[in-house]
C-alpha cells in the first residue's frame, strides 16, 4: 500500500487548480455559444445565464474572463449581481436598437 499524506494531496490540488479552472470556463463558454446560436435561430437577441459560484470560479476571476470573451467579440454583457448569484446578460443587437426579449 502506498503511502499518502495531506501535503502532497494539497500540492496536488494546488498545481490542478489553475487547469481545472480553464477547463470549467471553456465548457461553461461551449455551452453558453451552443445556447446563444439557438436563442438567435429563435429569433432572440439576448441570452441570460447564471454564472458559477464555486469558489475555484472565484478564485480565478473566471466572470471576468467571461465577459472579456464575449464582449472581445462585439457582444454587450451586463453583470447582474444579486446576494449570493451573478448573472450575465449576453446581447448581440445593435447599440442603436432596443428590443426586448
């Protein structure tokens, strides 16, 4: 049987975090892009979306990197953020126009 300690599982845990975080943000933006394609077929023109709230989301500031992404490619984004949940709001008209969906 080998032998395992706490310190080795935190370093463990320690070098994945980082990984582990990348990893949750890019299936949560596969996801979201998948939803928005479908919203937009509908003839949709926003999308909200609760974001996580884990600790390794916050940790690594992944909200923000969630609305750079969207906005780096010419999306309007708002941050809603209520207590304990944050939501984002994806919208994809154009400044000038208002609809509501």
């Amino acid at each position: 049987m080998s032998e395992m300690n706490a310190a080795e599982m935190r370093k463990k845990s320690t070098a994945n975090q980082h990984k582990v975080a990348v990893a949750n943000l890019e299936q949560f933006i596969n996801r979201t892009n998948e939803i928005i394609t479908s919203k937009a077929n509908d003839g949709h023109f926003s999308y909200i979306t609760p974001v996580p709230g884990d600790p390794l989301w916050n940790d690594f500031k992944l909200t923000k990197s969630l609305v750079n992404y969207y906005k780096d490619r010419g999306f309007q984004v708002s941050v809603i953020d209520l207590l304990l949940s944050v939501t984002l709001k994806i919208s994809w008209l154009e400044e000038e126009e208002e609809l509501h969906d």
